[in-house]
C-alpha cells in the first residue's frame, strides 16, 4: 500500500511578528509576507532568493496599538495632518480580522488575504461616519499588491484621503534614483515650492514631495538585486515620495540615525483631491510591486 500524499501547506497561517498577532503569506517558491493583524500592516515581503525588499524599522513599537514605522502602512480616513483626526488617520493603529483567503499553495501561484475594519462606536467618537474597509494582500512570485476597497455603509455622504505608505528597502538612497515621475506635478513639501518634476528623482537629504501621479509605471533603483517596477490605480491620483534624510531620522524616536540611508516611501495616494462617497457607493484603490 502506498503511502498517503501529504497535504500541502497552507498558504495563509496565523502567526505572531514582535509579540503581535500577524498571518504569514508563504508559497512554494520562497517568497513570503508576513501581515499584520493591527492595521492589516505588511511588515515583511521576502522574494525567493531570501531579499528582504520591505524597510521596518528595528526601533519600531509592537505594543499593539503604536504606529509602526516601516513596512506598508494604511493611512485612512485622513491622509498626514490634513484633518482633524490623528495623524493618517485611526485605521493603522486599530486591530484587523481576517475575513477571507486565497486557495492553499501549491494549488494556486499565489496567496491571498483580505482583511476588514468596520465602523464601531469607538471609530464613530472620532470619525462619525459609517463604512467598511477590506484590505488584500496578493503575494505572488516576485510581486505583491496591496489593495484597500472603502464601502459608505451609513446614510450621508462623507469623503476621505488615503494612502498606501510603503517603506521599501534600498541599499544606500544616496545611489537611489525613481524614474517615471518625469514632466509630473510636483509640491515639495520640505520647501512648500511647486512645480514640474524633471527627470529622475534623486535624494540628498530631507525629501518629502507629492506628485501627480504618473501615467505608467515607476522604476526604482537601488533596491537590492534589479530594478523595482511600482505601479497604482488610476484612482490613486497622486504619488507620495518620502525619505526622512539624517537630521530628521536622528529625531524620530522609532527610527535608528542611519536609518534614511536604508529606505524610500513610495505611496500609492489621493489626497489633493479627496474621495467622496455617497451612502452605498464604494471606492477601490492598490499598489503593486514586481521584480523582474
């Protein structure tokens, strides 16, 4: 008699990252994610040849409620201080539930996870609207996308801003560089000037820009190994291009001193023009990173 097959491992597993519940996203080939309950926050997406390409910072703080600096934070239903609401908004530190997944690898080249946030009593004290966000997180060899899906489930209208704040690993942003933003609108926030992008995007020191986001995909330059092609949906309309430069990464408290040289931000964003939704009515935006 022939042994029995064994059954393949789960794709989606619940987990625990820092002390904090989390789910891991695995398949066969290597690659693997690691997702935050808090937040639905992706703090780890690791390709086949074992290349951390997400940035989180080792001073970040695991307490269950506290930002955490690095990975691919949510800001909803505000964007940064544009609002009277904490700082991008309540849904980062807030606690997740895991409401569906993909099929178990091997079956499928990829693994799934949609996790939700609801509208509660404590989200109505400061925010008083009703909805329902879900949050995908695809992993496929070499490539992740981060979707978010925003529902209007009360009875007025109400609008919000929104951002996919991904902290992605480079080796030195000193030999970083972004093309695609070439001919883009762009407000530099560090200098409050604005004006037209041209050519690549280069850092040196304190960067903090909002574009208009491009037509095609971006490339970034200086991740570990090729090329990173980053591209979002129309309905994000503006890029957000962040890296703190040394004097402000030496006074984050969760941010090592050097930690700048190791990370850009490169957000999927609609904050210039904000969502407005009618009750019903649902919103849908992503980001998605892929190697070659």
């Amino acid at each position: 008699m022939s042994a029995p097959s064994s059954m393949p491992a789960p794709a989606v597993r619940e987990t625990t990252f820092q002390g904090q519940p989390a789910l891991q996203l695995q398949l066969p080939s290597g690659d693997a994610a690691i997702v935050a309950l808090q937040g639905a926050q992706v703090l780890s997406w690791v390709t086949a040849d074992g290349a951390e390409r997400l940035y989180l910072s080792p001073r970040s703080v695991f307490d269950g409620h506290t930002a955490i600096r690095g990975g691919v934070p949510l800001c909803f239903p505000q964007f940064n201080q544009r609002g009277p609401l904490v700082k991008h908004g309540f849904a980062r530190n807030l606690p997740w539930r895991l409401v569906d997944e993909g099929p178990p690898a091997p079956a499928a080249p990829h693994a799934r996870a949609v996790l939700a946030l609801d509208d509660s009593e404590q989200t109505r004290g400061w925010w008083p609207h009703g909805f329902a966000a879900r949050l995908a997180v695809e992993l496929r060899p070499a490539g992740l996308r981060i979707g978010l899906a925003v529902q209007n489930t009360g009875s007025t209208a109400w609008d919000f801003t929104v951002a996919l704040h991904s902290y992605l690993a480079v080796q030195d942003i000193a030999r970083t560089q972004l093309t695609g933003l070439d001919g883009c609108a762009r407000w530099d926030a560090v200098a409050d000037v604005r004006g037209v992008q041209q050519g690549p995007v280069r850092f040196d020191g304190e960067y903090d820009s909002v574009f208009a986001a491009a037509p095609g995909p971006l490339q970034l330059q200086g991740a570990a190994g090729p090329a990173l092609t980053v591209r979002q949906s129309a309905s994000c309309g503006n890029t957000v291009v962040w890296n703190p430069g040394a004097a402000l990464s030496a006074r984050l408290a969760d941010m090592p001193d050097d930690g700048y040289r190791h990370m850009l931000c490169i957000e999927a964003a609609a904050i210039d023009q904000p969502v407005t939704l009618a009750p019903g009515e649902r919103w849908t935006g992503w980001q998605d990173l892929q190697l070659p």
